[in-house]
C-alpha cells in the first residue's frame, strides 16, 4: 500500500495538466495516466521524467490495473456522465480514494449511490472538488453554521469566462439531461431557468437578473446542511437573462435531437482550453445567501466569495485535495461533498494564489 500514490487519470487533457502541474509545484511525484501513450510520455518529459500509465474508460481492466497502483486517483476526465462511473468503481473496488473535477448533476447523482460500497471499502469519494461545486459547497457549510431552520440558500453565480474544449463538450452533453431541483426537503424534477429573480451584486458587479439552473450544489449542499430548498443561479445582463429564458425550452427539444452530434463533431476532440493569460484574466463572485432562524431569530444572511481563473482554481483544489487524502491520518469515509471531505475553509484557502476571498456581507 506504502508505495501507491497519487494518480492524475485524464492528465494530458486541459484540466489534467493543470492539476499535474499544481501537484508537482507542491513535490508530489503523480502518476500519469491517460489513453494515449504518446501524450503521456510528452508530458512525462516535461515534469522531468514521471511515471505513465496506459488506460481507457472503454477498458475496465486497464482502469482496475490502474485504481491497484493507486492511493488517490484524480479523475479529469469528462463528460463525466459518459465515462465516469467506470473509473469511480474501479477506484472503490481497489480501495483507493477517489475525487474529480465534474459538476455533472446525473454523474454525481449516481455516485452518491455509491455511498455504502466506497464506506465498506473505506475510502472516500469526491465528486466536484473543483471550482463549480467546491466553492460554493465550503461557502454554504460556512454561511449555515448556528442555523437550526433554514428555509432556503441561494447560490448565484457571476463570471467573465473562458471555456475549454471539454468544458464546452460537457455543457453540449448536459444541455438535453434531467436536471433537479430542491425543494421542500426533496428532489424535484427542475428544467433549467425554472426560476428568475433579480439581484443587486457586491464588489462592481452590479443588478442583474439570475436565471435558475440544476447545478450540482443542489446534491451537495443538503449532504450537510440542513436546509428546506437549494436553488443555484447564473446572474446574467437583463437582456440575456431574457434571451435564454424565452428560448430554453427550444434548446431543450433540439439537445435532444441529432443535431447535438453535429455540435460534438463541430467541437472536435482536442484538449484546449485559454492561455494562462487570459484565464488568469476570468473574474468571478458566488453570492450565497441564506434565509433561517439562528439563536431564535428570524435572519437573511449573505456570503460573496471573489477571485480569478477558475481553472487555476480547479487545479490547486483538486491538487491539494488529493494530497490531503493520502495523508496517513486522512479518515473521512463514503461519498462525500466537497465540505465533508476537507475543512471548507481550508478548500477555499487551497485557492489563495488565485485571489480567493470570501467574506459575510452585511
Ligand atoms: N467543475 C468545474 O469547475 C470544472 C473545471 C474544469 C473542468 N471541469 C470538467 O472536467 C472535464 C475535463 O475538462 P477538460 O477541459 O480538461 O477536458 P479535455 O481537455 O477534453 O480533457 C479530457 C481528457 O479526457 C481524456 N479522455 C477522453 N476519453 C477518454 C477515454 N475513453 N479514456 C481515457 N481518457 C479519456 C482525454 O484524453 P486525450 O488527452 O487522450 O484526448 C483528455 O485527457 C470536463 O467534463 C469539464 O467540464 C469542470
């Protein structure tokens, strides 16, 4: 067991070399894994000489050889909902610990099925430990401590930003899939924009209107924090907010046709993403705001979490995340949101070298 360690699962796609990059800042030694043995060994070089491994979601055997040479696995390889159960089995089944960078509601939502199977292999499993989801995820395990009755928490999401080649593919893929909502303690079927609202932003970025969308915090935020509704929103300017309101259901019955296929082929299957000059350009705030009753009184609380380059993020999470599961004393067990897995405010520290900052508003 001594000898197994981190492995980056994906680790030549965008994400993937930029998680192997934050690890190698911190001295770690990962193992390279990935399809193409080529890329492999290009990257390898350029980390000075690491070890590479071959293996493809379309072989289960090559992905249970892998999960045996591993402690932690880091899987970046999307869509998640078309290629990540097998590598989260394989993990469990080898008794290594699991975490990845998806922010796939149907994903996470099989995963966390998984639940007794990862406790009786005890390891933990992380989806989302990546900029969408983590973030907000540590942010509403903050807002909601001392609350003994929430009626509802608000995640709202503003960002200048640009996508990477398998994000854009992600997005494609989710565009057709049921998506789910929270509310009244249950999960609901909710389509995107089901809901709107307006909202006055802090820190520049003024009104806009929000439109709902089933973002995985509505499966994370109530693994622990006892709330009656979880609703997540993308503030946008008004006339886009309206824009995508009124053609949503149009966009809905096309994602469900071939022509999505036409789409994927358009995107093609390279790896990349924004230079580090323009990602480290991307600005974002998650507003959260909580609606409950903390020491017997009534309150509306607000929590606004800033910073820059969400995949710089992404990386230096998932990075430090995987080594503080193989620490020794590392003995959270199951299928765990991102503010069970790791103390939240220690997540969004993880991401200080990108500005992150988060404060309670007034
Ligand atoms: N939640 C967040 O905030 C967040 C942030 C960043 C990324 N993500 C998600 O993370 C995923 C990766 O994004 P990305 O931009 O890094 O995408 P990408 O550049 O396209 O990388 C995808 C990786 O998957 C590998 N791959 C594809 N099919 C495979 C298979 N059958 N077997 C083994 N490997 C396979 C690719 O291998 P090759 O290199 O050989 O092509 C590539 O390394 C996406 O789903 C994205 O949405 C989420």
């Amino acid at each position: 067991m001594t000898d197994r360690g981190i492995t980056v699962f994906g680790a030549t796609g965008y994400t993937g070399r930029l998680v192997v990059k934050e690890l190698v800042a911190r001295g770690a030694r990962p193992l390279l894994a990935g399809r193409n043995p080529q890329k492999l060994a290009s990257l390898a070089r350029e980390h000075g000489g690491l070890a590479t491994f071959v293996a493809d979601v379309a072989q289960q055997e090559s992905l249970a050889a892998m999960a045996e040479k591993s402690r932690v696995i880091v899987n970046c390889v999307g869509p998640f909902v078309d290629l990540g159960q097998p590598v989260v089995e394989a993990a469990v089944g080898a008794g290594a610990h699991y975490l990845d960078t998806t922010g796939e509601q149907p994903f996470i939502r099989a995963v966390q099925g998984l639940d007794t199977k990862a406790r009786e292999a005890r390891v933990a499993v992380v989806p989302a430990h990546a900029f969408e989801i983590a973030l907000a995820d540590c942010g509403a395990a903050i807002l909601a401590r001392g609350y003994s009755d929430i009626a509802s928490l608000d995640v709202i999401y503003a960002t200048r930003f640009h996508a990477s080649q398998g994000t854009k593919r992600t997005v494609l893929r989710m565009l057709g899939a049921e998506g789910f909502g929270y509310e009244e303690g249950r999960l609901v079927s909710q389509p995107p924009a089901r809901y709107r609202r307006s909202v006055e932003l802090p820190e520049g970025w003024g009104a806009m209107e929000a439109l709902s969308f089933p973002s995985a915090e509505i499966l994370t935020i109530p693994r622990h924090v006892r709330t009656r509704a979880v609703r997540v929103y993308l503030a946008l300017p008004g006339m886009a907010a309206r824009g995508i309101a009124w053609s949503m259901p149009l966009v809905r019955v096309l994602a469900k046709t071939p022509l999505v296929r036409v789409a994927e082929r358009a995107l093609g299957t390279d790896t990349s993403g924004p230079e580090p000059g323009v990602r480290a350009q991307d600005r974002f705030l998650i507003l959260l705001e909580i609606r409950g009753v903390r020491r017997g009184q009534a309150l509306r609380e607000a929590l606004a979490i800033s910073g820059r380059d969400p995949y710089g993020i992404t990386a230096a999470v998932a990075a430090q995340g995987a080594l503080r599961m193989l620490a020794d004393d590392y003995d959270r067990r199951g299928v765990l949101a991102p503010a069970q897995a790791f103390e939240p405010e220690a997540v969004l520290s993880d991401a200080k070298a990108f500005d992150v900052a988060w404060k309670k508003l007034a």
